[in-house]
C-alpha cells in the first residue's frame, strides 16, 4: 500500500473498539490486576504491556505502531517534546569516554545539549561538515560512538549524503543518530538509508496545528532496548490527549504536505525573483548546498526554507515584520498557518563560519492561498525597501 493510504489505516483497531474509528483515550497511572496471581506473572518485557501509566497505554501504543509503519525500524517512542527525544536517543548511544560527532549545522538545542552535557558525562564531541558524505571516516576515533545527523539542516537546509555516512561507518558499528523532522518519514525512510535511530519532533509536521508538544524515536531492533530504558529511567510520557491529536494529525499529513510542498515552492521561486533577496535555501532548489543529495534520496519537500536577505537596517526588518497580516511572528513550524521568523542564533558554527551579512529568515509555508501570501509578501517588501532612517 502506499504511505497515503497506510496514513489512514495505522494504528487503528476499530474491532476492538466498539467499531469506533479512532483509538480511544485512556488516562493512566494504576491499572489493576485482577488477582495475586496476575500480578506476579504479569509480563515484565518493556514496552507493550499495559501495566503503568508511564510505560503507555493502548493509546500511546497507536500512535508509536503507527510511526513505526511509516518509519519503518522496529518500535517507536514517545517523549514530551521534540527536543526530550533528540537527548534520549543520544544518551541511548553514548557513556562515559565515548567520542560523537555532531553535524556543524544540527538544530541549535541539540547543540546546546551536546556542549552542556558531554563535558559532565565525559564524552567528548566534534562537529563535522554536514557536507562531507564518505569523509565521515576521517573523523572518527577508536572510542568514536555515535554520528549524529540533521538533512537538511536547521535553518541552513544543508542536506547531507546519509546513505555514503551510513555506509562508511557500517564496519565500525557507530549508530548514526538522524534528525528527519523536516521531511518527516513520509519524504525520507531513515532506515533504508542506514539509519540506527530517527528522531522527529512530531510537534512540527505530524501534530500539524501547532497545539502539540511531542517529540518521537524509532529505532532498529539492535538500538532499541537502550531506547526504551532510557525513556523508562528518564521516567518520559506523552500525554494521552496529546497522543490523541497526534494521531488526529497524521491522519492527514500527506495532504497537508502536498499542498504545502507545492505552495512552499511557488513562494521560494517568488523569492528568488526578488531584488532584496540575496539567496533562497530551498532542499529541493539547485542553488541550496546537498540539492543532489535531496534529489536522489528525498521523495519529496515540505514547507520550511530559507530566504537570505540582502543587508537592510534592523529597523527596516522590523517595519516589515511588524505590518504582515497572515505571516506569523513565533517559533516552532509546521502547522496550518505561515510563520516567518529571523533564524540569528540558528547560523552558529563551529568548525565552518557563516559569512553572510544580511539576514537570514526561515519561511514556514501554511495552507492558506499562495495568492494571499505573496500579497502579504509584497507589501512586507515594500515597507522594507521603503523604510528610511
Ligand atoms: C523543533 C525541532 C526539534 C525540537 O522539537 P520540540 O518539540 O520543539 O522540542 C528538534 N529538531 C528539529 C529539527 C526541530 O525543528
């Protein structure tokens, strides 16, 4: 069956709910047992059994079948939040005197983690550029644990060769930790492509109405004990009514996407035509560094990219992110409305540096008309460009 169809049909028990669509929501701490006996055989295997609130019910169990199928890999977790899962799945990974290496251009609370925590448990890290493919092998070290990647990258869209990173490590068996939040797994399958664990912020594109918190990791059957234990022992949830819009969200992402991959390029070739743009970052256009690598391993492109400015005053860029009507000033992406937000903290590096002057804006594409966004658009340049000191 193909993706759009299997969006409707995973993780639904219909026959075992009354025949009621959607899995219900269950609450749960206590869940009882109905004599001494069952609770002494209960089944202690981790994961699937209903027997407390925190290791899930029926209701988070859906949700984490219906990722797994759409993911592929062999089981799925929930966590609270995108980033809750990005620091699980790493320490799932790593222990004291291990060695990792971190894409240059991976999401900044990722980064901010790794510089935060690495020193107090003793493991050292490095970044490495995103753009390096099969030179992945030149960076590693005896004690070297894990590689961790983003494609494309936050806020700079670089997209990395994950097949030839996955392949060159294969020997070693260092887990290749993956980011796929923006391509969410209807657009890139991270464990056909050699991936160990893929992390996704299901608060962006799977929720896709900006009213969830909630993060996800799958994983192969290898890596994934030490996934479910460090949830277990991180004492992670996701919230049950969470789960339920989740669930909800999923439900239509192939149609959410769609339009929005259509709409998100017919305003980056909009952008690209503008004078007082210096540089569209779009995966799926030539100009964005990787684009070859989207090309072959990408089965399509969503709705976030990049728009470097030319160099204007601060007071020009605020005149005009001040006046937009449909355009939204606020974090996080993903959902039904268009967001457009400066990404200043989102360029730092370590290893390369970013040159650019001007600034650089990330575009989140919603479902409204393209007609009434470039309208919104337009008039935004035109306060910028007519902004005098
Ligand atoms: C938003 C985001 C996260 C974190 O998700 P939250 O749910 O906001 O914690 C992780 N990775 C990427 C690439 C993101 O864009």
């Amino acid at each position: 069956m193909k993706d759009q169809t299997r969006l409707v049909t995973l993780g639904r028990d219909s026959k075992h709910n009354h025949g009621i669509v959607n899995p219900p929501v269950y609450h749960a701490s206590t869940v009882l047992f109905p004599t001494w006996q069952a609770l002494k055989t209960k089944d202690q295997r981790p994961g699937r059994n209903v027997n407390y609130g925190l290791h899930g019910t029926p209701t988070q169990f859906a949700l984490e079948d219906a990722l797994t199928g759409l993911d592929g890999g062999f089981r799925a977790k929930l966590f609270p939040s995108g980033q809750a899962a990005v620091a699980a799945a790493i320490l799932a990974v790593v222990q004291a005197g291990d060695h990792a290496l971190i894409a240059d251009s991976v999401y900044g609370p990722t980064r901010n983690f790794c510089d935060t925590y690495f020193p107090r448990f003793n493991i050292e890290h490095d970044y490495y550029d995103p753009l390096i493919g099969a030179g992945i092998s030149e960076c590693l070290r005896p004690n070297t644990r894990l590689v961790y990647v983003e494609s494309p990258g936050s806020n700079t869209f670089e997209v990395q060769d994950v097949p030839a990173i996955a392949a060159a490590l294969k020997p070693s068996g260092v887990k290749v930790v993956m980011d796929n939040t923006w391509a969410s797994p209807l657009y890139f399958k991270p464990f056909t492509q050699g991936v160990d664990l893929s992390v996704q912020a299901i608060t962006k594109y799977i929720s896709g109405h900006s009213d969830v918190m909630m993060g996800a990791v799958t994983a192969t059957e290898e890596a994934w004990p030490e996934v479910e234990k460090t949830a277990r022992l991180f004492g992670q949830c996701a919230a049950p009514d969470d789960c339920y819009l989740a669930l909800r969200g999923l439900r239509t992402l192939a149609v959410r996407l769609r339009y929005q991959q259509q709409a998100a390029l017919a305003l980056a070739r909009w952008f690209e035509a503008r004078p007082e743009v210096a540089r569209v970052l779009h995966p799926a256009l030539p100009g964005c560094p990787g684009h070859e690598y989207w090309k072959r391993d990408f089965t399509g492109a969503t709705g976030l990219f990049g728009v470097l400015l030319k160099p204007r005053p601060e007071a020009a860029l605020a005149s005009m992110f001040d006046g937009f009507e449909l355009f939204g000033l606020g974090y996080s992406w993903g959902g039904y409305e268009s967001l457009l937000i400066p990404t200043g903290e989102g360029t730092r590096r370590s290893i390369g540096r970013w040159h650019e002057q001007g600034a650089l804006l990330r575009v989140q594409v919603g479902l409204e008309a393209v007609e009434d966004l470039i309208a919104d658009l337009e008039a935004g340049f035109t306060r910028l460009s007519q902004y005098h000191e």
